[in-house]
C-alpha cells in the first residue's frame, strides 16, 4: 500500500467528525420527541447513505478541482454562470448560520457562570439581539485579522465535543443499571408504537432539520482518492460513518427520552436541552455541574472558531478566485494585506440584518433560538442541492469523465438516486418554512416566522442574481 493512502477506517472516523454533533440529537428530539428514532433510520437509509457515496463519486472524478461544488458543476454543465450560482449558494447560506453564532456563545457562557439557562429564558429579545450583535462584529473585525489561535483551539474542542456526544450516552443509558429506583421521564419507552411518527403536515414541516443534521458530506470529497481501493473502501467507510451517525442519533434520542418527558418538550429544549442534559447526569453520578461546565467551556470554544472559521472560509472560497463576469470588481477588492475588505462588510450587514430581525417578531429567547435553527435547517440544505445536481449531470454524460470509484455503473439509474436526493432536499426545505409555534397561541410571531422563513432564502439568492447585472454595468463602464 502506498505511503500516501490512508485506511478507510481512518476516512471514516474524519467524516463522522466532520458531519456529526450532539446538538443534531437535541434539536431533532425537540422538534418529534422519541419518535425522531424512527426518522434518524429512515433518513439514513433512503438520504444520508445515497448523499455520501454520491459525494464520492463526484470527489473521486473531480479530483483536481479546487473549488468544489463549484467545480463539480462547472465541469459537469460546461456554464460558469451555474458555477458561480452554486459558489454564491455556498457562500450565502452561511449568512443565518453566523447569525446564531453569537447566541450559542452567549448561552454556552451562561450556564458555565450560572449554572442555569436563565440567559435563554430570562433575557429580552432586545438585549440578546444587542449583545449578539456587539459579538458578531467583534469576531467580524478580528477574522479581517487572522484567528490561526482560535481556530487550533475549536479543532480540539470539536474532538472533545465528539467524546462528551458519545459520552452522553454512555451515561444516560447506564443511569438504570447504577440506580434501579430511576424512572424514565418519557412513559411507554418498551412499547414500538411510542417511536413511531405520526405522519401528517406538522411532521414532514420538520424533516428539513433532519436533512440539516446529516448535511455538510461534501466536505470528506478530498479524501476520496487517498484511501486504498477506493472503489471497495470507500462505500465500506461511508456506510460505517452512516452507521456510527445512526447509532449515535438512536442511542442519543433514547437516553433524551429518558432524561425529558417526550410527549411534555419544554419549550427551551433546542436552547438549553444539551446542559441541562449534562447537568442531570452530573447529579446522578454524583459530581454536580461538571460535566456540564467542561461541555459548556468546549462548546463556547467550538462556536467561537466556527464563528470566526464561517466569517473567513466562504467568503475566500467565494471571491478569492471569483469570476470577474459575475463578481463586481468592488466586492473582489483587497486591502494592502490581502483582505477581502467589501466581501467582509456586506458579510457584516447581511448577518447584523438577520440578528436585529427578531425584535420585530420575536417574544423571548428560546423562541428566538428555535426560530434561527429552523431558518438554518430551511436555508442551509439548499447548498446541498447544487451537489445533486452536479451527480445528475455527471450521469448524463457519463463516458466523458472517469471515475476510480463510481456510485452506481448504470447512469439512467444513477440520475434517478441523484433526482430523488434533490427533489427529497427542496421538498424539506419548503415545508420546513412552515412555522414551530401554534398559530392560536401567538399568530404575531407565526406570521413573523413565516414570512422571514419564506423572504430570506429569496432575497439571498436574488442577491446573487443582482451581482452579475452590477458586474455587467461595471464593464460597460
């Protein structure tokens, strides 16, 4: 075996890391409770799967290219139009993914200083937007300056984020065999009818977080042809990721249920639910707030890099090497020091926009949090689109191109797995805008919802139609 190879082990264990986190877990069983068992292996099996090995094939035929999905739809349609449109979609949907940033710090910090989440359940919304915005531009400025510290730091915090996910259900799970007089909070937890879903509108409305949690698979593309045999290996390592990511969000639901009652969610579950989770384990293995303070010193690191890794990675991606047809000269110009300067200020107004948003809408913080997760589930897949696409042109023209590892051999087959993975990802991020909360309890912030899940996709990409038209007028000048 080549000195360069790597073992497939080894290439899954990096895309488990890459895709998975123990808040998909708290976020999912906030939204279907324990039924959302049954919703993680549907997901895998007719989603997820498909994803990852349709990812490797287009990594394994587009070795070369820099750009990734931008690439892989370049070459596959022969349009830098399209290839700029899938490069700005990249980019673009991570503007509400930084805007909650800020509040995750913010949460994570309180309940290692307060031992409590009354920063989710207490604060105004005004003060909230305030303060997240203060944080938002003080991680914007220091990102124009380089963040290697930082980002070295959310590395190692993200591998011990990985160990307190797994570590979770390692505990709760054996809660009952330390301490047999322990009731489950959720009732019927032996019964199969408890983890099935009822199928209605209200259900399919919160598919879209299923498909956000198991995004992001685009990522391990790089890795593909390093790995020995990649043909043989590499379904083996994605189909054991698949099954790690399953077996994770199974047993992480399970031991969600047995900490908070599945048909009563408190309503601050997706704010607090993870430490308020660590907390209970912590009493029950008899020490205290710790295991929740060290998941909340990681995960105020792990938030702070994203943070500043989100703010800086997109947007070199986006106009480092930007297309001068589509991309106006005055967003591509850099500093003495080579700083994007324009592409860091539109950043800034584009996510300082969406984090003052709620104050119009909004009525507390942990609706607040609820609002922006289920904006990010609704705006953040339609990235993964443009990766399915690309696969569906891939097997249109098939014998132009040679792959080492290939999905599936017959092309007309391949286009239809392709197909359903982009009709299945537009159909969860349309229902996903139907908003959370109950129309009769607050039809303000229902209708707020509603019309923000609904404008701000729109208005992201119509941004990035509107580029084009200025980089045109720009020439003609």
């Amino acid at each position: 075996m080549s000195k360069k190879k790597i073992r497939w082990f080894t290439v899954s264990m990096i895309a488990f890391s890459m895709v998975w986190g123990f808040g998909n877990v708290v976020n999912n069983y906030a939204q279907q409770g324990v039924s959302v068992v049954t919703s993680w292996i549907l997901i895998m099996l007719l989603y997820f799967i498909p994803y990852a090995l349709i990812v490797g094939q287009l990594g394994s035929t587009f070795k070369n290219s820099a750009g990734g999905v931008s690439s892989w739809i370049k070459e596959t349609t022969g349009k830098r139009k399209v290839a700029y449109y899938a490069a700005w979609t990249y980019w673009v949907v991570h503007i509400t993914y930084l805007a909650q940033k800020p509040q995750s710090v913010l949460i994570a910090l309180g309940w290692v200083v307060k031992g409590n989440g009354d920063v989710a359940t207490n604060m105004s919304v005004q003060v909230v937007a305030l303060i997240s915005l203060l944080i938002f531009l003080v991680f914007l400025f220091l990102s124009t300056k380089g963040l290697t510290t930082l980002k070295v730091i959310g590395s190692v915090a993200g591998s011990g984020m990985l160990i307190m996910s797994i570590l979770f259900i390692i505990l709760a799970v054996s809660i009952p065999l330390m301490d047999p007089t322990f009731n489950a909070a959720t009732p019927d937890m032996g019964n199969l009818k408890t983890y099935i879903p009822d199928f209605n509108l209200g259900y399919f409305a919160t598919i879209s977080m299923l498909v956000f949690a198991v995004g992001g698979a685009e990522k391990i593309s790089p890795y593909v042809n390093s790995i020995d045999r990649p043909t043989k290996n590499f379904p083996k390592a994605m189909i054991f990721m698949a099954t790690m990511i399953g077996i994770s969000a199974v047993l992480g639901s399970v031991a969600m249920a047995m900490l908070f009652n599945s048909n009563n969610i408190p309503d601050d579950l997706m704010a607090n639910g993870a430490y308020s989770a660590f907390q209970i384990l912590g009493k029950h293995f008899g020490v205290g707030n710790l295991l929740m303070i060290i998941y909340g010193l990681a995960q105020t690191a792990v938030q702070s890099s994203a943070l500043a890794f989100s703010i800086d990675a997109p947007l070199k991606i986006l106009l480092s090497d930007a297309d001068p047809d589509f991309v106006p000269q005055w967003l591509r110009k850099q500093n003495r020091k080579g700083t994007l300067i324009n592409g860091y200020f539109l950043t800034g107004i584009l996510v300082s926009i969406i984090i003052i948003l709620p104050v119009f809408g909004i009525q507390n913080m942990s609706e607040l949090v609820k609002w922006l997760t289920n904006l990010n589930s609704v705006v953040m897949p339609m990235r993964y689109i443009w990766v399915f696409f690309a696969y569906m042109m891939l097997n249109k023209q098939i014998n132009r191109f040679d792959s080492e590892y290939k999905f599936i051999k017959n092309p007309k087959l391949g286009f239809l797995v392709g197909f359903w993975c982009f009709a299945f990802t537009a159909f969860a991020c349309i229902l996903g805008m139907i908003p959370k909360v109950d129309y009769a309890a607050d039809p303000k912030s229902w209708m707020f919802q509603l019309i923000s899940n609904i404008v701000t996709p729109f208005v992201l990409i119509l941004l990035g139609m509107i580029l084009p038209m200025i980089a045109k007028r720009e020439r003609k000048n």
